[in-house]
C-alpha cells in the first residue's frame, strides 16, 4: 500500500470538526469552530465560497442521498437546514438544547436521525421537516450514529461508554454492547453488514459480530481517542483517525494494520487531532485541529 498527499486545503482560521463529500461530485463541506460552514472544488482545490455563517461552532453535517439538502448540527443544539436548488438555509430544526454530535439519514424510510449531548436522538421526516420521534438513548450524551447498511438497525455511541443497537423500524432497543471504558466516539457497520466497529476514547477498536453482538476482536489502535472510523466504499480496508494525530488503514477481513500516516512515518501529515475522514474513491480526507483539510491518495 503506497500513500501520497496530494493536496492541503487552507482557510479555516479555527480547528475544523466535521467534513461531507457533497451529492455532487468534486464538492467538499467543511465546518468547525470558525463559525461558517465552507464549500471546496476538489477538482482545482480551490475555496468556493462560505455557504452561510453559523451563530455556534459547527460539530456534524450530512448531505442525504436523493435529497437537495445539507444539515449543519451546531453546538448550540439548532441543525440548520440548507436547500441546494433555493440556495438558502430553509428549515431550522429546533429540539435539541444541547450540542449536536451526529446526523445520518435512512433513505429507505424518508427519515433524519439527529443526536445530541442531551442523551437523545430525535428522528424527523426528510420530506415534511416534521419531528416524528424522539429515542432516549443514554443518560449522557450521544456522539455517533451509524446505520446498517440493509437499514433494519442503527447503532449509537455513547459517553456512557456503552454502544446502544436499536430496531430502525420501530426504534426499539435491542442491545447494549459494553466493552469500551471511555467514551464511544465513532462506530461505522461493515458494508456486508456482518460486523460493527467501534471507536473510543479510550484508543481502542472494537469488532462486533452484528448476529450474535459478541465481541470478535479488541485492537489497540491509537494512543488516544479513536475520533473517527471510515470504510473503503469497495475495497476492504476502513481507516481510523485519532487524537494522536496518526491516520491507520486497517485490512477489513483479518483486522491487521496495514498503513500508519504520521508525521513520524515520514508524511507532511497533520500537526494535531484528525477529527475526520471521508473516502473518495481510493482518496480519503482528513480534517484536523491543525485547521487543515488533507487530500491522500492511496494505491492499494
């Protein structure tokens, strides 16, 4: 495996949280903490323009498949709603008081799942804006969601370490999964849906059977927080990135590591935190405290 940086985007002035891969191809949206949400040409690398200003750092944004939206979670609890085709913000989803740590969609149900430092995931309709549901999910905040990829489940992390798998049909409560000793920060099912991984601060990768929900394998991954975790659309590596400003690609079937980017291996790579990551085909980004977008192309 042979790893190159081709590109660092600069702009931001504060630590950027979350990245999206528009549904448009060769469009970026990057948001953080200094309060704007930006849009990039990837073809030319190049700033597009601030797509609308926020009034709190912005911690999640998602670009649904099948709909002209962007949502923008902000710290303040608000999602902000953006209408690609009216090109202005259009809805603001107010239920949440406190932060909003993840939004994910389930497109076969036409349904939004927002969750929140308030330990709750509220669920709205994609196509109406209305709120539907509300899940209480921890006593204690809610920082991931991921869907399976069939969309019968949903798994959330939480700070109470425990990783909460429900129905997405009726959003009942099926498991808790409790292996983490810190907060469970990232988790992302396998694109077979045969397994579920999970992230923490406590620096380890955890591999779920998602029949059974026993623990198949515990990694060490990181010295600190596991912030996020990312699979390849169609290869079977996935990458995890960490507080310790180190990005690993991981083989999918056995687990090994099979590529550390850090500055100590030799790459330009990030200076702090890497918060994000988003594959683009055989291209993942990554989005750090450092306040810099990195563009690594990977040859497997």
């Amino acid at each position: 495996m042979h790893v190159i940086k081709t590109a660092e985007l600069t702009g931001h002035s504060n630590p950027i949280f979350t990245l999206e891969l528009s549904q448009k191809p060769g469009v970026l949206f990057t948001g953080g903490n200094d309060r704007g949400l930006v849009e990039w040409n990837l073809a030319d690398n190049s700033f597009i323009k601030v797509m609308f200003p926020v009034p709190a750092s912005i911690y999640a944004i998602h670009c649904p498949e099948g709909y002209p939206l962007l949502f923008a979670g902000l710290r303040s609890g608000d999602v902000l709603v953006f209408d690609f085709i009216e090109q202005k913000i259009t809805h603001r989803l107010r239920k949440h008081i406190k932060p909003i740590f993840d939004i994910k969609s389930i497109s076969k149900k036409d349904e939004l799942l927002i969750a929140s430092e308030d330990g709750t995931v509220s669920v709205w309709s994609l196509k109406t804006m209305d709120l539907l549901h509300t899940i209480t999910v921890s006593n204690d905040t809610v920082r991931c969601i991921s869907v399976n990829p069939i969309a019968n489940q949903v798994a959330f992390g939480c700070r109470d370490n425990r990783v909460m798998v429900y129905d997405s049909e009726d959003y009942s409560p099926i498991k808790a999964l409790i292996g983490h000793t810190m907060a469970v920060f990232s988790l992302q099912y396998s694109p077979n849906g045969e397994y579920l991984v999970t992230g923490a601060r406590d620096a380890q990768v955890k591999i779920w059977d998602n029949k059974t929900y026993t623990l198949i394998q515990n990694i060490p991954a990181h010295l600190f927080a596991v912030n996020h975790i990312a699979f390849h659309p169609t290869r079977p590596y996935f990458a995890t990135a960490s507080m310790d400003k180190s990005i690993k690609i991981w083989d999918a079937a056995d687990f090994k590591l099979r590529k550390i980017i850090n500055r100590e291996k030799g790459y330009p790579s990030h200076r702090l935190s890497i918060n994000k990551l988003a594959w683009n085909s055989d291209e993942l980004l990554s989005v750090s405290d450092d306040k810099t977008i990195m563009r690594w192309q990977v040859d497997f």
